[in-house]
C-alpha cells in the first residue's frame, strides 16, 4: 500500500490545476499528446531526485530508476510504487501499446514497453511535460494541499 492519498482530485482542485498548464502539458497531459523526441526538458536531467506528476504532483519515478533508453524520451525502469502508475490497453495509431497514466489524475504519461533493463525488463518512455523534477533533500509538491506524506522530502 502506498503512503501517498490517491484519491482524484476534487472538479475545483483539477479545474484550478488545469489552469496552470500551458498549451503543450495540456495536449499531453489532457489530450494523450506526445512531445517530439530529443527535445524534452527532462531527457538529460543527471540529477538525484523524484519526477512528480506535473498535474497533481504525485510521485511517480526515481532518478535512481532513469536510463538512456536511446528513444529521445526519458526512460525509467520503475515506478516510485506500481500503485503511482496506471496501465490502459492502447490500440491507437495501429499498434498495441500500453499507455501509462497517473494513478490520482489520470494524465497521460506516456508509454510502457517489455525492452528494459533489469530487474524489470520495463522501459517507462514519459513526456517530459508530464513530469515535474524535485531534487533530493526537497519537499515533494503538495498542489492538491493534503498534507501527510505528500509533504516530506525527496529521497
């Protein structure tokens, strides 16, 4: 069980949430867009830290769990805890995909594939504006205002 609330964000939370996006986290947030590769803020990131959902702020992966999968995406081959993580059957575009979604708010993250590295053999392929990055020692964002564990540091 995880120490995180997941429970959705309330029709004010998410409407007031929504309002702080731009135009791109909206379409691949909102819409299941997807962000061109190479050219995601997140991509090169070396940093040790947590990426948060950028729309609800909930934990998702580790710095410790990123890879260069060579795709032009950043790549993780964990989840922070598979409860963070939703999966959906994507038969999109003519292919069978599974899409990745926040667990609280539902946004599109990204895609998951079986060509990963150890242990899991998962590639968690993510948009970079689906992400916000908290350096370890930092306080995880708290945009839903809950409190608890949502509140403690990165690390």
């Amino acid at each position: 069980m995880t120490a995180f609330d997941l429970t959705p964000p309330t029709d004010a939370q998410r409407t007031a949430l929504i309002a702080g996006l731009s135009e791109d986290e909206r379409r691949v947030l909102l819409h299941h867009g997807t962000e061109a590769p190479f050219c995601g803020v997140f991509l090169d990131n070396k940093q040790d830290g947590v990426y948060t959902c950028r729309l609800c702020g909930l934990p998702l992966f580790r710095s410790s769990a990123k890879f260069d999968s060579g795709t032009g995406w950043p790549s993780f081959f964990q989840p922070v805890d598979e409860a963070h993580i939703g999966r959906i059957r994507d038969t999109s575009y003519g292919m069978v995909r599974t899409e990745i979604v926040c667990a609280r708010c539902h946004s599109h993250l990204g895609h998951v594939f079986p060509d990963g590295p150890p242990p899991t053999g998962e590639r968690h392929c993510l948009n970079s504006v689906s992400l916000a990055f908290t350096p370890n020692g930092e306080p995880l964002p708290d945009p839903l205002q809950r409190g608890g564990a949502e509140s403690r540091a990165a690390g």
